[in-house]
C-alpha cells in the first residue's frame, strides 16, 4: 500500500475487506467488523467525514469504533459512564469517542433544576407534581382563577421586572387553590424562575418554636420570604394568631414585599373582607382594628382578590 493509496478518501466495504485480506483476520474477527461497520451510525459518521478518512485511519482507530459500537448496546447500569452516552467524533486526525449526557439524564437534570427553583416550604407533595395542565377542563367557578394565573405568568415572563400584582384566591376548602399554585410554580420553573410556596400557618409554629434557639435560623427563614422572587402564602387565616406573628413576622413579610413590588400570593378560606374582621382585628392579645387594617391595606397591594369555588376536590 503506497502513501497515495493511503490518504485516498474512504469506500467502507473496500476498506473492509482491504484490512481483513491485509492482516489475515479470523473469522470471529472478520465477523466483528462486519457488525462495526454496518451500525447506522458508524455508517452516517463515514459518510459525514468521507473526505477525512482513509483506510489507515480506520485500520489504527478500529478499537475506538468498536468501543462506541458496544457501548451504545448496553444498558445504563452496563455502561462505562452511567448516564452518558457515547458519540463519534473525528478530532486532529482521529476517531475519538467521546460521552454526552443521555437524553434521560438531560431530562432528568432539567427536572431537577425546576425543582431547585420551586421551594416548598411544609406543603404538600402534591405541589411538585403540578402542572397547569391539570386546569385544561375546569368550572366556570374555577376558570376565572386560573385564566388570572394564566395572565400573570404570561405578563410576568413578558416583563419581569416590573411590578405585577399576585393573586389572593379565596373559597372553600379542597377546590384546588394550593394545587393552582403549585401548577403557576412549576410552569414558571420551566422559564428558569423561581418560586417559594410556604403553608403559613406552618411556618408561623415553626418560626414561633425557634424563638429560644440561639442561632439566627428564624432570621435567615424571615428573609428568605421576604426577599423570594415570587411568593405563595398558603392558607392565610388558618393560623392560630397573636399580635407578634401577625405584626413581627406577617406584617414585617408583606411591608418588605410591597415596598420592594415583589409579586405575591396568598391562599385562604376567608374572602380579605373575613380575613380582616374575623382573623386579624381578633387575637390572642384583643382586638386591634387599626392594626388589622393596616396589614390587609398590604395584602390589598399586594393582590387581587379572586373567588375560587367548586366541589371539593379531597372527598373520596
């Protein structure tokens, strides 16, 4: 084989039977390149870097188009690199085999990243497999919620940082309004936004529980709401309230919020009319109207108020 003969561009069956007639290869041998050189994609890859290739390179590089062959064959827990997938490539000169990502493994990092922009704080797992697909056929006493949800992730993609107003869905229990919301978060997470849903009434005995600690946990968990991209106060109302966690903690959340236009949300059973006259005017320590007002006056700011009812969704 002269230099000449060498450097001319490949014709893969001559090249095949070249090597096998070349190096006197057995059967069982002959038998594997037969197999490696009719694999499509081995196949597509010569075709693609036709002008590249010739019969010494092939013969040198055999085993890295053997590697790929079967490595494509076996299974992800089989394979060398779990989670990858092997691809051809022809880099200075040689037929490499490099590992990308598999389409599995993409799809599951993507997953991951949207779950790491939706933070659930004590909600229900429900949340992280919402979708607004679940609300393609709803009510009329529904549809109105979820048309207003719809609008809002459209506008808030459209100009994000501008100031747009939450949602405060009030109705009765188990028509969906938390489900709602972790449908919204989960679509916002598609478009790389994040997130933050926190039952509230949880998170009031949690922060109350860590008043005596001497670390600054309930700081960092105050601001975290405080400061999240998009927030969901869920069941609002439900709590058992005293001046401190609606004045220290509700008020000191809202008041930041509204003076930074953060977008906000908040899940109830009581209409903002309720909330103020029979949740927060009332606590453990009397009743204090001015000061009730004052954080419904946020909420107000913060969100419209919208009625979300229907059948209870939680009844077997």
């Amino acid at each position: 084989m002269t230099e000449s003969d060498l450097n001319q561009p490949l014709d893969v069956g001559q090249a095949m039977r070249k090597s096998m007639q070349e190096n006197h290869l057995n059967a069982r041998y002959a038998e594997m390149q037969k197999k490696v050189f009719a694999d499509p994609d081995i196949k597509a890859f010569f075709t693609a870097h036709s002008n590249e290739l010739t019969r010494e390179i092939v013969q040198r590089d055999f085993a890295n188009l053997y590697e790929f062959y079967t490595q494509k064959q076996k299974t992800d827990n089989d394979s060398v690199h779990r989670g990858y997938e092997p691809v051809l490539d022809f880099i200075d000169g040689q037929i490499t085999v490099l590992y990308q990502p598999s389409r599995a493994t993409i799809q599951a990092q993507k997953q991951q990243a949207r779950e790491n922009l939706v933070h659930a704080i004590q909600m229900p797992k429900l949340v992280t497999r919402a979708t607004m697909d679940d609300f393609s056929d709803v009510s009329p006493d529904q549809s109105k919620a979820v048309t207003k949800v719809i609008s809002f992730i459209t506008e808030y993609l459209e100009k994000p940082n501008e100031f747009h107003r939450g949602l405060y869905l009030h109705g009765p229990y188990g028509v969906g309004k938390t489900h709602l919301m972790g449908a919204m978060a989960n679509e916002l997470a598609e478009y790389d936004v994040s997130v933050t849903l926190v039952h509230f009434p949880s998170f009031a005995v949690e922060f109350r529980n860590g008043i005596s600690s001497n670390n600054n946990n309930n700081q960092k968990r105050l601001e975290m709401l405080q400061k999240a991209t998009i927030l969901v106060l869920d069941d609002i109302g439900a709590e058992s309230l005293t001046a401190w966690i609606r004045d220290d903690i509700l008020g000191v959340i809202l008041e930041y919020r509204m003076q930074n236009e953060l977008p906000t949300f908040f899940t109830s059973n009581f209409s903002m009319n309720q909330l103020e006259k029979e949740h927060l005017t009332s606590t453990k320590d009397g009743n204090e109207p001015i000061k009730a007002a004052r954080i419904m006056q946020r909420i107000r700011f913060l969100s419209e108020e919208v009625l979300m009812s229907g059948e209870n969704k939680r009844v077997q």
